[in-house]
C-alpha cells in the first residue's frame, strides 16, 4: 500500500518562502543539507500543516542555477477556518490574494488564490461555511 508523503519544488530565497508559508499557518519542521563530494548542493526546508504527517519540500539549490514554473504546475490547496481573517492577517505580511475571494458554483465554498515569493499558486479555501 502507498501512502503520501510530499510534494517538492524549487525556491530562490529560503528566508521569504519560510516567511510566506508560516505566514499560511504551515508549521517549519526540519531543514536537510544535501552534500556530495564534499560540495553543499542543495537545502530541503520540510514545512507541514499542525497534525498532519504530509509535507512540503521546498528546494533551495545552492549553484544559482533558476527555474521556471512550467505550464504543468497548477497549485497547491489549504483549507482555512476563515478566509477573510487569513486574507487580513496574510495582508499584515504584504500578501494580497490574485482577486478577491469568490465561489466555483453557487453554494461552493468561497476560495482565493494567493502566490509564493517564487510565484506559485497556493489556493485557499475557506472551511467555515460563509
């Protein structure tokens, strides 16, 4: 049997993403150096939500090489208790949503896309039934 572990993808700036996703309510967990040969190549910086075991890896090569999203890349999806009090609070911090909140279908939850330092999308939905 399978289970899911992670999701993985590349950052340019470790300090803003930490930022960033704390500011979602993820949680830091750990940081891994990857060192071949004797040369540091990269840093996993793992994040997860508070009493999940998922998590996030974001992927900070150390060799200045940069990225580019892809058309592949979609979003990611965190449920939220309250959206509007996490737009207020994420606003504090700098971080406006793509377009205000909306629904999918009439008596859908109502939901906002908001976009990481290195532009991913990460959708919010809103879990209190407004």
């Amino acid at each position: 049997m399978a289970r899911y572990l992670h999701t993985m993808y590349r950052i340019t700036d470790p300090e803003r993403s930490r930022a960033f996703y704390e500011a979602l309510g993820l949680e830091f967990r750990r940081e891994f150096p990857i060192v071949r040969d004797g040369q540091h190549e990269a840093t996993n910086y793992f994040f997860g939500v508070p009493g999940q075991d998922e998590e996030l890896e974001l992927t900070f090569n150390t060799d200045g090489r940069t990225y580019e999203l892809g058309t592949g890349y979609g979003h990611i999806a965190l449920a939220v208790d309250d959206l509007d009090a996490t737009l207020s609070g994420l606003a504090d911090q700098g971080i406006e949503p793509e377009r205000p909140p909306y629904r999918v279908r009439e008596g859908g939850s109502r939901l906002c896309f908001v976009r990481d330092p290195d532009g991913y999308r990460i959708e919010l939905i809103d879990r209190s039934g407004r």
